[in-house]
C-alpha cells in the first residue's frame, strides 16, 4: 500500500520535532486514563473488562495511519459499546463465549458497513453539520460527559441515566456523599484548572495522576472509602476469526441467517452512530485547531479500526471526545500521541499493571470534567447571537437535542433544521432591482440606498439563487410585483442572471410563462450576465429562440445600451 493511501503516515513522515514533547505528555497521560475507562467501557458492552483493553489496541495503530485527523483518539466509547450490549443480549443466550464471538463479528460488520460508505464516497453527508451544530453538539456532549462523572466524584452509585434525574437523585441523596471522594475530587478539578491558568504549558492532567495516587498512597485513603481502580489483568489479545469460534457453538447447518441479518441491521445503526460521531469530534478538534479533515478518509479509517478489533476479539467502536479533549490539552499535534498511548498500554498489560492500581476514581472524574470544560466554547456562541441568531438558535437546539435525546436523534434534529434553513433561503432568497445611486458609480440596489432610483421604462432585475422547481413560482411573483411597482410604464425587464448559475425544467416552463406574459403587455424580455451553461440550457428548451439570441447580453451596461438605441429612453 502506497504512503498516499496512509495520510496518518504521511504526516509522521513530516513530523516537526517541536511537536514531541506535547504528543509524549498527551500520549502518557491518555494511556493513563484510557485504561480504567477502557476497562469499564468492556463492561458496559457486555464483554470481559479486559476485553476493553484489547478493544483500545487495534484503533490506535490502525488510526494513526488512516485517519485524517491528527488528534482524534479512536476506541471503545459509551455509546456504541451500549448500543453493542442492546445488540447482543437477545441472541448470546447469556453464553460468555457467544456474546464475546458476536460482538467481535459485530465488529467486523460495522467496519464493513463503514468502508463501503468510504468506497461509495458517502462522506459529503458530514457536510449537512454546521458550525452551529458543531459547537452545540460539543458541548452537548461535555454535559453528558459532566453528568457521567457525577457518582464518581461523590462517592455513589446512582441509578439515573439522565442528566436532571442523576441531579435529583444526587440532591436526595446528599447526606451519602463521601466526604473524602469529593474532597480529592474539588482537590484535583482546582488543581487542574489552576494549572491551566498560571501554567497553560503544563502537563496538568498527568500530574493530577501521579499526585492522586501519592495522595492514595501516603494517606491511605483507599482505606478511607475513596474507590480505587483496582487490580488490572494481564494478558494481549490474538487474531481469531468470529465466524470461526461461532461454528463451535451454532447450531447444525450453522449459524443461522435471520441471526447474520439482524446482526447486520444493527452494526448500520451503530456505524450511522459512531461516524456521526467521529467526524462531529473531528470537525470540532479541527475548527479549533484551524485544519481540515476528510469526511471520506474517516469512514474509511472507522471501518478500518472496527474490522481490526473483530479479528482481535474486540468489539465496535468509535471516537472519544473526553481522550481528544485530554490530549488537545496537553498540546498533541500528530497521531504520535496515539501511538506513545499504544506502546503505555502494551507496556502495562505486559509489566506495569500495579502502576494505576491505586488511581481514584474520583480524580478520572475530575479529568473528565476538565477536558468537558474545555469544549463549551462560550465564546462562540456569543459571537454567533451577535452574528446571526438563527445560527445560536441552531447550536442550543442541537445542544438540548443530544442532552434530551440521544446523540443521533439531536444531530439529526439539528441536520435536518439547518436543511430546512437552507431550504428556506433557497426557495425564499434575495432579490433586487437595480437602479442608480447620485455620486456613486455603477447600478446598485435600490432599497438599499437613498435616493437611489431605476431608469424610466426600464426593469433590472437580479433574482439571488438558481432558478428551480421551489423557488420558480417565488421568482415570478416577486419578478412581476417590480414590474407592477415602477410609476412609469415598462417597456423592457432585463433579468440579471449572474446568480442564477442553473435552471431545472420546472423553473424552464415558469419562465417561459412569465415572457408570454410581458410580451403579451407589450414588454421586451431580455437576460444580462448569463453564464455559458445556463445559456445551453435555456437554449436546449428552446427559450433562447423564443426571446432571440440578440436580447442576451454579456453586461448590465451593453442592456441598458440596448434599451435606449430601441426605446430611446434618456438615462437619469
């Protein structure tokens, strides 16, 4: 496979030794987290905690070559690893063996899912996401991971799953709060956001660690009832093919293919999920730090990683916010950070597993909540309110939508109002006619200046969008509304096309209708600035014989000339 194939190879080829010491730190510190989150991430798919470690392998080399972004942290995350767990229960039969085969082929179909949306080049979808919906769907989404870390900090274990029910359950229940959890949990949140404000250099995050567990150690808190990671077990994952450890356990004539037909219904959802939120991470990390990703190149990377981890006894996955945002903090700026984190991990399955033993929980919740912090970007939505308010109105919709709903359902809440948006501009959008302005050269808008006026008899008219089967009706009422609204009879309309770059067959007839109807008044039809590929179309209709090839003008100027050698009128 050649270097243009491997973008992620490419930028390590042209790697920038000032970007080291950031992509170790951000390595180190997202190894650090990552496995204890890995581990429960396991959990919650349904499969061995260490299952989750080994999910964590496969993605962070196989991204680091493919992927576009050069800080997204690819792996087990939340969402899909629930969306895996509803996917398998039904069918595994409560079979430790089968559920961990399943979720392995499981995985193997989301990655085939995702390349062939890669192949199929269906990466344009991600351009429907906005800025606006980037923004609200960050800090969406650093809510969700603010209200995950609430048990943590404070010492119990909640029942709710919503945001408003984990605050009222923590309400009635304040009198369970461990005191020593939420202190160390203040303790390190101050600490990293101090850090951050006199020392923005600093590793901040990674020394919360190491100082969380020297506080566990010398003051024996563990001991005190502030939870601990824990002992982590050992051992690599191996190539094995799911089908093969499934044969062993399907029934005579083999595994049965309403089970490979529901299983592929659900690994669509869960690549639907996952890419919507990769490329949503991506985007966002790639607006702030002012590059660009390839929507195509990332369906191609998550296929690629989901198709590694089902032949390594992993499970789906997809991207984390909360590992980005860690690394994003401590400077990362290639995929090197990704690979640092690959090699901490290899290193304590295999010799340091004591090292994080005595890392509290408490303190990842408050690593969480620092980097959540970081991705509520209020100074954009104050610059977008002045901006434009529909386009704040888009990012808290898409805001409330994934804190209220799901992360799906509140993106595509948000894609399809700013399609509507879009819409709306298309079948309702500018128009003007055009005049001229005392000292002040050119021909310009009339309500857009003061005493400007048109040139008596004649109508220039601008329509600001591609002529279409949703704006046609639009465009001739508004077109025969200018002609009605001149105090002196019109005797030619020249429609100015410079923005209509195309025209469908439904938009054709409309106007074609509305030339019988000026030159049944007795009203010359022309066109000015209309392109090459209009005009074929236009002529392909047989439009342009209708009007004559002489009443399309190249300028505004050369129409206006033309009115007045026939007319004879007198410009102002």
């Amino acid at each position: 496979m050649s270097v243009s194939l491997l973008p992620g190879l490419k930028r390590l080829r042209a790697y920038q030794p000032s970007w080291l010491r950031g992509d170790v730190l951000a390595g180190v510190t997202v190894a650090a987290y990552l496995v204890p989150q890995c581990m429960a991430y396991g959990e919650l798919a349904g499969v061995a905690p260490i299952a989750g470690l080994w999910a964590i392998l496969p993605p962070m080399l196989l991204y680091a070559l493919i992927g576009s972004s050069p800080q997204l942290s690819v792996g087990p995350e939340s969402t899909t690893a629930v969306m895996t767990a509803a996917a398998i229960a039904p069918i595994a039969a409560g079979d430790p063996l089968a559920y961990a085969s399943f979720a392995s082929l499981l995985a193997l179909l989301v990655g085939v899912v995702c390349v062939l949306g890669g192949w199929a080049r269906l990466g344009f979808l991600a351009d429907l996401l906005s800025k606006p919906i980037l923004v609200g769907y960050m800090a969406g989404v650093a809510v969700i991971m603010i209200s995950g870390q609430i048990g943590k900090i404070s010492g119990l274990e909640l029942k709710a799953k919503s945001l408003a029910g984990e605050l009222l359950e923590l309400a009635g229940r304040s009198s369970e709060i461990h005191p020593p959890t939420l202190l160390l949990a203040i303790g390190v949140l101050v600490f990293l956001l101090l850090i951050q404000r006199r020392f923005p250099s600093a590793p901040g995050p990674l020394l919360a660690v190491l100082l969380a567990v020297a506080a566990v150690s010398l003051f024996h808190l563990d001991q005190a009832g502030v939870a601990v990671i824990g002992a982590i077990p050992a051992g690599l994952p191996s190539f094995a093919l799911p089908f093969t450890e499934l044969s062993h356990l399907a029934p005579p004539g083999g595994l049965a293919l309403d089970k490979i037909r529901y299983l592929l219904t659900a690994a669509v959802g869960i690549a639907l999920v996952g890419y919507s939120d990769n490329v949503l991470t991506a985007r966002a990390f790639a607006a702030r730090g002012s590059y660009r990703i390839d929507a195509n190149q990332e369906l191609l990377a998550l296929g690629a990683v989901n198709l590694g981890n089902g032949l390594m006894q992993g499970f789906p996955v997809s991207s984390s916010g909360s590992r980005t945002a860690i690394s994003e903090s401590l400077g990362s700026r290639s995929q090197l950070f990704s690979l640092v984190a690959f090699v901490v991990v290899l290193v304590v399955l295999l010799f340091l597993r004591p090292l994080l033993a005595l890392f509290p929980q408490a303190a990842l919740g408050s690593i969480v909540i620092y980097a959540a912090l970081r991705l509520i970007d209020i100074g954009e939505l104050k610059r977008m309110r002045h901006f434009k308010r529909s386009e704040f109105q888009l990012a808290l919709i898409t805001c409330v939508g994934v804190l209220f709903t799901d992360i799906l359902m509140g993106v595509g809440l948000a894609v399809a109002l700013s399609v509507i948006d879009l819409f709306a501009r298309l079948v309702r959008p500018h128009d003007a006619v055009l005049g001229q302005v005392p000292q002040l050269g050119g021909l310009h808008d009339v309500d857009d200046w003061e005493g400007a006026s048109t040139i008596p008899g004649l109508v220039l008219y601008r329509y600001d969008a591609p002529l279409c089967f949703a704006n046609a009706e639009d465009f001739r009422r508004r077109a025969l509304a200018a002609v009605a609204a001149e105090a002196t009879p019109v005797r030619w309309f020249v429609l100015n096309a410079e923005a209509i770059v195309e025209i469908d067959i439904t938009a054709a007839d409309v106007l074609q209708d509305f030339q019988r109807e000026l030159t049944a008044n007795g009203v010359v039809f022309a066109m000015a600035r209309t392109k090459q590929d209009l005009y074929q179309q236009l002529s392909r209709t047989g439009f342009v014989d209708r009007v004559g090839p002489e009443h399309f003008y190249p300028t505004l100027p050369e129409a206006i000339a033309a009115f007045r050698g026939e007319v004879g009128a007198c410009v102002g």
